[in-house]
C-alpha cells in the first residue's frame, strides 16, 4: 500500500493534514520528527497533542529518554518496522514531519550502514568542538565537502561532526551513501507564504509559556544532561534554560527561539526543495486533500 509522506518546514500544518490523510484514507501516522522521538519534550517540540493521539495511531513519537543519543540508523530500523506492521494490518502508512535526513532514509534507500565510523575519531572531534566550538569545525567541513556543510547548521554540532567523521574517513557523505531501493510514496509539500509561517512561528513561540515550557526546560537542566545531547538541540530549550538560570528575561528567551526557529524553516525548505518527487501546494489558498483525491 502506497505511502502518503507529509513535509515542509516547521508551523506549516503538517501535524493537523497527516491526521485528514490518515481518516480519509484509513491510515496511521509515522513522525519524521528527530525531537518528537524524546519523551517529555511535549511543548517544546510541538508534538501532536494527547487527543489527537488518540484520535489516530501516532508511531515514532516518546520512543527515547532525553538521555540518550537517537540517531538517523535507529529512526530507519524503527520507522520502516512501524510502516510494515502498519501494512500487514491493511491500513495506509502516512508519514509525517520536517526532518529531512529521517524522511530520506526511511524513503530514499540511504544505506546507512554503509557509512564508516570510527569512536577514536569521533571523540578527537567532539574535544575540537569543546575547546573551539562548532564554527571552526563546520568550516573544515566545508572546506571537505561543501555541500553536506550547506546543510548542516554550524550550531547543530553533533551532525557536523557526524558529517566530518564520514569525509575524513571515506570522503564526501554524499559520495559514500549508497543506495537500498527506494520505497514507493506520494510525497506532499507544504509551502505557506513566508510571512504567514514566521507568524505561526512566533505565535507558537509564545503559547509554549503558557503551555508548560519551562516545566520541560527545567527537567532538563535538573538532569545535569552533557549538553551535546541530540535532546537538548531541540529549538527553544537552550534559551528556555538560560532564562531559568536567570541569563536572560523571558521576552528575550521567546525572541531568541523565534529566530532560530524561523532559520530552520528557511533550512528546512532549501533540503526538501532539493527532491523533485515532492508535490507543493500552499494549504492557505489550497486544500491538500485535493491532491489525494
């Protein structure tokens, strides 16, 4: 049974049209989401709310504790478990979310298991990034393989440093990931005017307070976790826990999650612009549906 894939940048309805694809068509929903997998980043992360998580199937959603390192080769074994199981039962799988790397190796084929490794390597690195910081390292990425540092935002350390460990062991990632074959899927693009995403970007930003941000933000600072946790570079907890510790005011800890989140968006939108199987509409003039129809 055909895939039904959701994607787009952040704020811009994928969460509420994956639910009217999975009723419509008799479906369950797969997240694409590399924060949505840890539990009790709920706000933070705008997961599907508890409700709508009733109202359908939610898969890959609280699979792992904020404590532990939930990478792109568990969310492919795990993803395409959930879309078999989903299959066998006679429903249609619909993926759904914004993480671009999951949605390629769950759809493209990306062998992953292809990719070197090396932990010597590796924690050489992650000592660089401690001493001079990720800028220095996504430079050096950039001067091995420019197009994997044009996608990789400098401040997400721990996937430049996953990129660099790949060139400097086996070249380019773009010329060592090999390819399983791809699996079939209708593939939908949400693409809002911009201005009307930055909106709901800073509207969310803001409704977090209210909804218990904080709470998520101080767990995670009482867990005394090693700050290059893939949890902890979820946008918004590094300023909510500054504001918590008192570095910065609450105005100032929304506005710094605001930008970057709009920045992701922007990355967001440059990666899945990239795949010429995704079909785009604008959901404020055009009902996707209509697409499915």
């Amino acid at each position: 049974m055909t895939i039904v894939a959701i994607v787009g940048p952040t704020a811009s309805g994928k969460s509420a049209l994956a639910l009217r694809v999975a009723e419509m068509l008799g479906g369950e929903i797969v997240s694409a989401d590399s924060r949505q997998v840890y539990r009790g980043l709920d706000v933070g992360t705008a997961k599907p709310s508890r409700a709508e998580r009733e109202r359908m199937p939610h898969h890959l959603i609280d699979v792992a504790d904020v404590g532990e390192r939930y990478d792109v080769a568990r969310y492919q074994r795990e993803a395409r478990a959930a879309v078999a199981d989903i299959q066998r039962r006679g429903k249609r799988p619909i993926v759904s979310g914004g993480t671009g790397l999951y949605v390629r190796a769950l759809l493209d084929g990306l062998a992953l298991s292809a990719l070197p490794a090396d932990p010597d390597v590796r924690a050489g690195l992650e000592e660089a990034a401690a001493s001079g910081g990720g800028a220095a390292l996504h430079q050096r990425l950039a001067e091995l393989d420019p197009e994997a540092a044009a996608r990789v935002d400098a401040r997400n350390v721990r996937r430049v440093i996953r990129y660099l460990e790949i060139a400097l062991l086996a070249g380019p990632p773009t010329r060592t990931q090999t390819r399983e074959a791809p699996v079939p899927a209708v593939r939908i693009g949400l693409a809002p005017p911009r201005d009307w995403i930055d909106a709901r970007i800073e509207a969310r930003a803001r409704s977090m307070v209210d909804q218990g941000v904080l709470d998520e933000a101080a767990m995670l600072r009482a867990r005394a976790l090693d700050p290059r946790l893939p949890s902890l570079t979820a946008h918004g907890y590094v300023h909510w826990i500054a504001h918590l510790e008192g570095r910065i005011d609450l105005e100032t800890a929304v506005a710094k999650t605001v930008r970057d989140t709009r920045a992701y968006a922007r990355r967001q939108m440059t990666w899945f612009r990239r795949d010429p199987e995704i079909r785009w509409i604008d959901p404020t003039s055009s009902d996707p549906l209509e697409l499915l129809r």
